[in-house]
C-alpha cells in the first residue's frame, strides 16, 4: 500500500463523519464513536478533533441531518 492510496482510502465515507463546531476555524469535535481508527482524529484532553480537509462538508452534512431529525 503507497500513500496516496491511504490517503484516499481514509477519505473514504467522510459522509458518515459527524462533527460539532468549537468555534476554531479548521476543527471540529469528532461525534462518532470510536475515532482512534480515524486518520484524521486529533485526541485532546476527553474528545477526538476532526482535521479532515473535507471539514467544511461535513460541518455541512452535520446540520442538514440534524435539521432534519436524523440521529447519528
């Protein structure tokens, strides 16, 4: 396995990410369960931060399923 490859592979599914802003630009706590197996989740101090560069995205993905009342 080469890098690109990884690195595509860990973008992968970025629609099932779900994220909650912190009001830092280009982070967001991760709201899924079991982020250490995620190659874009940061641990820090009792939460995972997403550094995803599809952040913006998912931020979006986020509140359209939580406007719709969509859990998880």
């Amino acid at each position: 396995m080469n890098k690109k490859t990884v690195k595509t592979n860990s973008l992968r599914g970025f629609e099932n990410c779900r994220v909650l802003e912190i009001g830092l630009n280009g982070f967001a706590e991760c709201l899924k369960q079991g982020p250490a197996t995620c190659s874009h989740a940061m641990p820090f101090g009792y939460c995972f931060l997403c550094k995803n560069p599809r952040l913006d995205q998912i931020i979006e993905n986020t509140k359209a399923h939580t406007a719709a009342g969509v859990s998880k």
